[in-house]
C-alpha cells in the first residue's frame, strides 16, 4: 500500500462520539415477526429520555465508559498482503455492555403480570433479563427498547440486563408494590347492547382508577370505596365478548381478573304477571318477573306501550295502562337488542265494579283496648276490599258480598272515629261509625279461696268486672307468676310466697285501666316450720354436683336447700322430699344441710354431709 492510499484509508476511519452510538442501530437484522409479544404492548417509545413525567421512571446509574471505540491516535499500520481486508462490523459500533436509561413504570403489581418496558441501548437479540436472582422472559423490541412481564415479588428489587457475551448493565430499581385486585363484578354477566351498571368488589381500589375493559372499551368508573368501583356497561358493538377486566391506579399498578365479567346476549323470558288482572280504567300496579329483563325493555299490555320501572334483571314493575273492553290480553317485553318474550293471555282486564256500600256497623261502641269484633252490614262486599277504622286497618273477613267482620284495632285515646270500606281506589267512608270508650277500672267482687299458706302457691279465682286482658294480679304487692284471664268477669292466679303472715291487698291492673284492689281480700296462714329427717348421701366427691336426697316436712314451695351456707338448686318432689347438688368442698370435711322456707323459716341437720377426694364426679 502506498502512502496515498494509507492516508485515505486513515481519513476514511471515523471516532464514534457516545451520542452518536446510542442512535445507531446494529447492523444484524432481527425477524421478530413470529415471537409472541407475552403482554400487552406498550406504546412506541423514543430512545431519548421522555419528558413527559406524567409515568415515573426509576434513576439509573451513569452509562459505562469501556466502549469499544478505535482510538483516533492510532497508528494503521499498512497490512501485509496476506492479511485480510480490514472490516468495521456495526455491532462494534454498540457498548460492550447493556445500558438501561428509563423503566416505564418502576412501580409494579406485587401479584405480578404489569408489563414492564426498559429503555437504553445495546439491547440485541438472545439478551436476557434478571429480577432480582430470577430470569425472566424477554423482548426485545430495538436495540434501544425491551420488554418483560414483572414476576410475582415484594419489596425493591434490582432489574439487570445481560449481553449475549455476559456483559451486565447497571442495576435498575424496580418496586413491587400491593396493587388493585377485582374480586368480583355484579352482575357478572352484562347485555350485548350495554346500559346496565355494573359494580366491581376487590380491594386496594383508590380514586383516579380507570378501567380497560377487554382491551376494547374503557368505560368512566366511580370511585365508591377502597373496596367498591362501579362503571356503565357500554355496548359490546364489534369487540370481544370475554377477557381481562384491568383496573389501573393513578400510578400506574394494575388488577386483572380474566373471568369477573362477560358479555352475553340477553334473551328475555317472562315467566309470571303478578297480580294477573286489574280493571280496564288501568292504572294499577303490576309485577313482571322472569329472567334477562333489561333496564331499557319496553313493555306493552295489549299492545298498548306502559310506563316501567325497572328493579333487577328479574323483575321490572309495570303500570297497566287503560284498554277499551273487558278480557284477556298478551303481555309482550322488548329489550333494546330487539329480542322479545310474550306471555299470552297473561293480564285479564276486569270492568269496573259497582262500589261498596255501607248501611250498618255494630255494635257502635268498645273499649281503646280493642279486641272486640264488629260486623260491618253493607254490598257489594269482595275479597279484595280493605277495611279502616280511624285511621287503622283492621283485620276483616268477608263473609258474604254483603257482610263483613272486623276486629277492632287498639286506640291510645277514646271518641268517635269512621269505618271505610275501599275497593282498590274506590272508598266508601262512614264518618263517626264508631266510638271508643276508656274501660273502667277492673272490680273485684270475691276470691276462693280467701287463705293460704305463706310459702304460696295456692290456686285462687278471682271474679268480678272489668278484667283486662294481660292483666296483672298482686298478692301483698308481690306479682303472681301465673296468671290466666279467662274473661272480664274471671282470672285464675297462683299466689307468691310471703315472708310474714296476715292480711294482704289483692290488686288486679293493666296499664289501659289502672288498679282495682280488694283490701285484705287475702290471709296468708303462718306454715309449721321445715323439719329435715334425713339427707342421702351422706358422702360424696370434693369436686361437688353430688345429688342428695333430703326427706322432712313442711316443705314449701320455693324452698330452698343450703349447703355448707352455700344456697344451692333446688327441686321440689313434694312437700317431704327435695333434691339438690352439692357444690364443692374440701376434702373430709363435714357441713351442715339446711331447707329453707320462703317466710323464713329454717331446718338445719348438723354435719350431715362429708366431702371425700376418694368419691370421682
């Protein structure tokens, strides 16, 4: 070579600036048209650093410096002429190692699945990516982009990338964080046409959330709770009927759920008209309830369009509209998709009825404590009538189409109230039909027996007027525990032990009627005092629950047995037996068993019972 000739080839060799070979694309050519992109693909991103910061990225440490770059001072010395030509691959033109600018976002779903672009340079095919100790499936874009779906982890971890020639770039962070998760949607079927809401359930939900929806729709959502999103279902039109449901936080983490909701054409079936006539004027109220029904259905009732209102995919309320004749009438529903369901013959339009008539009530008058049955005399007398008295419904029962009766409601105070009679919107009303009274005060006129024992329990008939039902009876001013109202002439009670004896007050009362009192209408009699003959066994376990068997007299109703002081349960077999369980004691020693009677009085048999830890419970 001459002179010449080696100062053009010097002049033809170039000193690559770092700039210059981060724009360079290698030469080696990369067919990646049959790789699978493994996530969703991120928008196409320019080498530089993005000024836009609306997404954070993650700092990286500063490039490396041990390019592969021929120094611009070297001597060439001229080849022999068995030396190859001298070539300049474009590969060499890269860095010898990977450089990672930018990770897009750099805060990722702990769970796993957010996809994950890293920009740089010198990304070439047969690169490979770690997480942390862990490798993860790849793609390289560019020699300037690279792609990877972030693996299940938690905390910060550092993302490498390697060469082909085991060069490594710089760590980058990567941050696992918690994100969104879709737990369940409902409904979790939606209409092909759309326009139902839909309410998604998960956790980790904040405001900001947006919604990809199959990849094919993003629907607004309303942000409700941490635990609650709702959104509009919008219509399939020509997208996906299935797939990824993807709620993304304002910072970029991400839930999916593959199978949460679906589209599905819905196909109305009406199943029932409830209640199934009404009158031609229209007007009334009626219930369609069968499956698929659609926010948006129209609705006709011999095919005349009705007012709706929806209330769940199974049931949609209707208002009937009028019709010209009596009959039978289909009932027809259309959702917005145009498919239909009728039901035949399913509403029968009545004509109007002659209305009700009232003529008589009796009898005119009760007590404010209700309960007293009246008969309302009158026609046109159906099933379907209501009946008020005051402003209270009463119960009724229709006994022909001109009788009807009805109990009469409770009422706080008393005076002349009306009785109505109405027929669907049709009432007849008879001011001052009837009139409550204040009931008097209850009145005793006698009691049998007059006497008992002090330990109580003795049966007693009480007669006289004016007894309340629900009344209440007091002995001495102790409450009966057992108290039957047979009518307002005649109670049946039990009297209450009493501690003393002598001459005590009965008293029967309600809230409605205040007391009535017969003074010392009763003589509680002084009973002989307990007396214990034995207690069987005379031995048992320290633990305690040993059944004793204690015979005596005078045992009275409400009697009580005591052990070791210890007042303990006690059942009454008769007046000269009772039974009880100990409680427990220590070992060998022996207490004393007493019966006591409700007025006091006391049997006590001294050390009639030893505790043994021999004896097991």
């Amino acid at each position: 070579m001459s002179v010449d000739d080696r100062d053009i080839a010097e002049e033809s060799i170039e000193t690559p600036s770092v700039s210059t070979l981060a724009d360079q694309e290698p030469s080696t050519a990369v067919d990646r048209s049959d790789e699978p992109i493994p996530v969703e693909a991120a928008p196409e991103a320019e080498p530089e650093v993005a000024s836009d910061q609306s997404e954070p990225s993650a700092p990286i440490a500063d490039p490396p410096s041990d390019l592969d770059v021929p120094d611009p001072d070297a001597i060439l010395d001229p080849p022999d002429e068995t030396d190859a030509p001298l070539e300049t691959p474009a590969a060499s033109f890269g860095p010898s190692a990977p450089v990672v600018t930018t990770v897009k976002p750099f805060r990722v779903n702990a769970r796993g699945g957010t996809s994950v672009t890293l920009f740089g340079a010198g990304f070439v095919p047969g690169c490979r990516v770690f997480a942390g100790t862990e490798e993860l499936i790849a793609e390289v874009v560019d020699s300037f982009t690279l792609r990877f779906v972030a693996p299940e982890m938690n905390g910060e971890v550092e993302v490498v990338v390697e060469s082909p020639s085991g060069k490594r770039s710089p760590p980058a962070t990567l941050q696992f964080v918690e994100g969104p998760v879709v737990t369940r949607a409902i409904p979790s079927e939606g209409p092909t046409e759309g326009g139902i809401e839909i309410i998604l359930e998960g956790t980790s939900f904040s405001e900001g959330c947006t919604l990809n929806l199959f990849g094919a729709h993003a629907p607004e959502l309303t942000f409700d709770s941490p635990t609650r999103l709702r959104f509009l279902l919008p219509a399939a039109g020509d997208g996906p009927l299935d797939g990824a449901l993807v709620v993304t936080t304002f910072d970029g983490l991400m839930g999916r759920s593959e199978d949460a909701f679906r589209y599905r054409p819905w196909v109305p079936a009406l199943a029932s008209v409830e209640p199934n006539n009404g009158w031609v004027t229209g007007g009334k109220l009626v219930s369609l309830r069968g499956d698929d029904l659609h926010s948006k259905a129209r609705v006709s009732i011999g095919g005349k369009p009705a007012v709706t209102h929806h209330r769940s995919r199974q049931q949609i309320d209707v208002e009937v509209p009028p019709a010209e004749a009596a009959g039978a009438v289909d009932v027809k529903l259309e959702n917005p998709d145009g498919r239909t369901s009728l039901l035949e013959g399913a509403f029968t339009y009545e004509l109007v009825p002659a209305p009700p008539k009232i003529i008589d009530v009796f009898p005119k008058s009760g007590l404010t404590t209700g309960g007293l049955t009246i008969r309302i005399v009158g026609d046109n007398f159906t099933e379907a009538v209501r009946v008020r008295i005051g402003e209270l419904t009463a119960m009724r029962r229709v006994l022909s189409a001109k009788l009807i009766d009805a109990d009469i409601p409770p009422r706080t105070s008393p005076g002349a109230v009306a009785i109505e009679v109405a027929l669907d919107d049709i009432r007849v009303r008879v001011e001052d039909a009837f009139t409550y009274e204040s009931p008097s005060a209850p009145k005793i006129s006698s009691l049998e027996p007059r006497s008992g024992p002090t330990g109580g329990g003795t049966r007693v008939v009480l007669e006289g007027e004016n007894f309340p039902k629900g009344a209440t009876v007091r002995f001495g001013g102790e409450a009966s525990k057992s108290v039957v109202v047979k009518n307002a002439q005649r109670i049946e009670a039990v009297t209450p032990p009493m501690k003393g004896a002598g001459l005590v007050d009965v008293e029967v009362s309600s809230a409605e009627t205040g007391p009535g009192v017969a003074t010392k209408g009763f003589r509680y009699e002084a009973m002989l005092p307990p007396t214990i003959a034995s207690v069987s066994p005379n031995r048992g376990t320290i633990d305690g629950g040993t059944e004793l068997s204690i015979e005596g007299k005078n045992f009275a109703d409400g009697c009580s047995v005591i052990v070791n002081g210890i007042a303990v349960r006690t059942k009454k077999i008769s007046g000269s037996v009772l039974e009880a369980h100990t409680p427990g004691g220590d070992d060998g020693k022996l207490v004393d068993v007493a019966v006591k009677n409700p007025d006091g009085q006391t049997a006590v048999q001294k050390r009639a019972f030893q505790y043994d830890a021999r004896y097991r419970s």
